[in-house]
C-alpha cells in the first residue's frame, strides 16, 4: 500500500422515496486519494444499481478532490438521479475532511 494515498467517506442522508432510501437511510460515498497530487484515484458509493455506482467512479477518478466546484458541476450537468444532492452533500463533505487532513499534516 502507498503511503501517499488515504481513504477518505463521506455520508449524507437520501430521499424518500427511491430504492437506495428503501434499503439505506444515507448514502455513503468513500474515495482513495493521492496526497501528493489531491487526484481521485478510486471511488465507491451506496448507489442501488451498478451502472450508476460505474457512472459516479467514471466521472470522479482522475479529477481533483480539492475542486468541489467542478465536482459538483459535473455531477449537476450529468447526473440526473435522485440521489444527486445526497451524492453533492457527501462530496462536499469529502472536501472538507480531505482539506483538514491536509492542514493537520502541514502542523
């Protein structure tokens, strides 16, 4: 295993009604991560179906994790699920917990 890479989670609560909320109360969604670069390197989400967990990892890997404006501009222009705010609320949480973990490495 890399050092430089850390697994980092995000969870945020679905809305009723869809398939994911019947079997889950909140999604979570976890990314690797390379520190040295802030690149996705692998991501992962409760998503019910596979193709739409598929779509999540395609749009994601390879973009910066320190970006939310354009991670949550390229969910908005091309996800069009029901869990798109529970999946922009994950993210974001994401990015924050990735910036901490940075700060507490600069101390």
């Amino acid at each position: 295993m890399k050092e430089n890479l850390v697994f980092v989670t995000g969870y945020a609560k679905l809305p009723q009604g869809i398939t994911a909320a019947e079997l889950y109360s909140v999604i979570v969604v976890g990314v690797i991560v390379d520190k040295d670069s802030s690149i996705i390197k692998d991501v992962d989400c409760s998503l019910v179906t596979s193709v739409a967990r598929s779509f999540v990892k395609d749009l994601y890997v390879g973009q910066s994790i320190l970006d939310y404006p354009k991670l949550a501009d390229l969910l908005n222009s091309c996800y069009h699920g029901s869990a798109r705010k529970a999946l922009l609320s994950a993210f974001k949480i994401i990015n924050e917990k990735y910036k901490n973990l940075l700060e507490q490495d600069e101390m």
